[in-house]
C-alpha cells in the first residue's frame, strides 16, 4: 500500500491524539479514585474499565483498519495503551 506524506503524517497524528485522549482520560478515572474513602476498591474498578475499553478499542481499531480507515485505526488502537500499561503499573504497586 503506497502512502501519501499527508496521510501518513495523520496516521501519526491521529495515534499520538490517541495516546494523549487516552492517559487524560485514565488520570480523570485514577483521579476520582484517589478522592474516595476506599481508594483500593475504586483502583481496580479503573483497572477494569481500562482493560476492558481498551478490548473494546482494540477491537474496533481492528474493524477500522478492515474497512481501509487506517487514522481511526491507529487512533483506537492507540487510545488504550497509557491507560492499560499505568493501570498495571498502579495494580503492581497496590497490590504487589
């Protein structure tokens, strides 16, 4: 597949905006988290919802890269990477 400058410079774009959107998001979650009463049980309910967003994102991103849409691709598949490797790390250091 021949990639124009332009496109493959929005592929770049599009999968740094997703690890960006991703890591915002988690802090707001790890965020909440930190602010309640019960810091370990919310912990592992951010954990959760980042694996299984980021399943979900995984898999989209797979069905966008079928259809030919190669930026939402590398986006979604982008979006879940600093949520789930900081989750573990935070899981490891809770509960290691």
């Amino acid at each position: 597949m021949v990639q124009s400058v332009s496109t493959a410079r929005a592929i770049w774009v599009a999968a740094i905006g997703g690890l960006v959107v991703g890591h915002i998001l988690w802090l707001a979650g790890i965020s909440v988290a930190i602010a309640t009463q019960s810091i370990s049980t919310w912990v592992l309910v951010v954990a959760a919802v980042s694996f299984a967003v980021g399943a979900v994102a995984a898999y989209f991103g797979w069905r966008s890269y079928k259809q030919k849409s190669e930026i939402w691709a590398a986006f979604l598949w982008a979006l879940p990477v600093a949520p789930v490797l900081l989750s573990l790390t935070v899981l490891g250091v809770t509960y290691l």
